[in-house]
C-alpha cells in the first residue's frame, strides 16, 4: 500500500509529465495539497513571458483547494519540477502560504541525496513565521 507522501509524489509527477510546457506559459512545476479532510487538490504553476510575476505551483494549489473547502487545512504538500520531474523546495512565499493554511503542514522536501524526498514540518522550514500584530492603541 502506497503512503500519502508516495501518492502524493505521483499525482504531481503525472500531471507535470503530461503538462510540462518549456515554450508556451512555461508550465513547469506542479503542486499537490493533501488536505486534513482528506481531499486532493493539484495544480501548475501559472507562468507568464515576464518571470517575476509568475505564480507558484503551491499558491495555485492553495488557492484552489481554499476555494473548494473554505476552512481547509493544509496536511501535506510537494511540488515537482521539470519533464523528468523530481521534488522540489517551496520558496520562501510559499513557505508563508503554507504556514498560513497549515500550520502543522508536512512539507516533501528534497532528500539530501537528490532522490527522493523527506517529510518536513513547515514550522522547521519557516521557524520565524510573520504573524500579524495585535494592536493595544487603546
């Protein structure tokens, strides 16, 4: 029996084999969001000819299962890049939106070796999180 990390690893495989675009609106990374509910949600990057304003696989995925269960919370994330897909880190404004959306997230890491990957807490990845501050004005 395959674990959630393992099928996780192969929806965001499968669906950036079949979806890798290099050329076009460069499609090059996918998400998949295991959330507490048990559901499964999975997106691309939505890329543009401009880099820097492109949006990440994760913020994508977030979103989408944010629209469908509106109290969700993330349990497990991975994202895969590339035609011959392998995992890949969260930068650090995903690390926020997954911190935001699960603060106990597992995230899949890359694993030291570069083959495979590591379950990691998000809170181990973003240990300084930004938190809204509370004002005492009155």
């Amino acid at each position: 029996m395959k674990t959630n990390a393992e099928l996780l690893v192969r929806l965001a495989k499968d669906l950036i084999r079949t979806r890798y675009d290099k050329k076009g609106h460069h499609s090059v990374v996918a998400s998949v969001v295991l959330t507490k509910n048990g559901n499964v949600y999975q997106a691309l990057n939505v890329g543009t000819y401009q880099p820097s304003i492109s949006t990440c696989a994760e913020i994508v995925a977030i979103g989408i299962a944010h629209t469908a269960e509106p109290d969700m919370m993330i349990d497990t994330i991975v994202a895969v890049r590339d035609k011959e897909p392998y995992v890949v880190a969260p930068c650090g404004k995903c690390r926020e939106y997954i911190a935001d959306y699960g603060p106990k997230a597992k995230v899949l890491m890359p694993a030291q070796n570069k083959r495979g990957w590591t379950p990691t807490e998000i809170s181990k990845l973003l240990p300084s999180k930004y938190r809204k501050r509370e004002c005492s004005c009155k």
